[in-house]
C-alpha cells in the first residue's frame, strides 16, 4: 500500500489494490509464463479473481475503448431456497431497470464507505441515514466526474421518494 501511495495512488484505492496482494501464491497456466505484461492483463485477472469482495474493478479488455468498469457483486446467497430466488429475480429486475431508464447511482466513493460502516450496525435499515442521490435522472453526458447531489436519506425515502 505504501509503495502505491508513494507512486502517487489515492489511499483508498491503493488499500483496494494492496489487499488483492495478500492473499497466498497466484496459480498459473504454463502458457501464462511469458505473457507480455504490456498487452495482456491475465495475470491481474488472475489476481483480481482470488478477490471476492463486493466491488471489483473490471480493466478495459486489451486493445478496446470501453474505459475501466466497476462490478457490483450482490451476496452470494440467501438463507433458504425462496429468499435466494426472491433476491435473484430483484437483481434482475433492478438491472433492467436501471439500464432502461439510465438510472444514476453514483456518489463519491467516500460516502459509500461511510453507508456501509453504518449499514451493518444492528437495525440500520430501521435507525441510520445513507448517502443517496437527490435525483437519480443524469443529463450530464460527462461521466468522468461523479456529482455531487447526495444527501442523507433513511430507506423509506431512498425507496420511495420524497412526499411533498
């Protein structure tokens, strides 16, 4: 973490990309041996797929104009049968919808660190507040920057909406 830091990485990043190193030795293909580092990102695919947290960074494919890319991965599983098909059957559903709609989500990495301390408290669902998007409806086609309209909001509001 220190030397990534010290090349000049963000500190939260840096420990992002830091952990994905402390995990035991990386197994490899034969082929993989003399892979060319400057064209090939197999090797930290390799690494990056020893890391299962809830969010991974997905590198542009070699050679392609795609841009760097964040992958949410939900729970892996549920508790019985009917919850695990229930949360599969809303994932999709959220991802259609946020792709028909071009729903926005982002906010600064920073809060989304701060939701989740106060997300696994007991009853957080019922007694904190999240960070949130005040309009999830982009019209900036500027996607390099992520705004800054969030608020605080408790889960009522963040599902339902605001009643005026």
């Amino acid at each position: 973490m220190k030397t990534l830091q010290a090349g000049g990485m963000d500190k939260q990043l840096a420990r992002h990309f830091a952990y994905l190193f402390i995990r035991g030795p990386i197994s490899l293909c034969k082929e993989e041996l003399g892979q060319d580092i400057e064209k090939e990102t197999d090797h930290f695919e390799n690494i990056q797929s020893t890391n299962w947290q809830t969010l991974r960074f997905k590198p542009p494919p070699v050679g392609s104009s795609i841009g760097w890319r964040v992958e949410f991965r939900p729970l892996d599983i549920q508790l019985t049968d009917f919850e695990n098909a229930g949360f599969m059957v809303f994932v999709v559903l959220l991802t259609r919808t946020i792709l028909s709609f071009g729903v926005d989500l982002r906010i600064p990495i920073s809060k989304l660190d701060e939701n989740t301390k106060r997300a696994v408290k007991r009853d957080a669902v019922k007694t904190e507040k999240f960070y949130f998007r005040k309009t999830t409806v982009s019209d900036d086609d500027d996607e390099s920057d992520v705004p800054q309209e969030y608020e605080e909001m408790d889960i009522n509001t963040i599902m339902n909406g605001k009643m005026w």
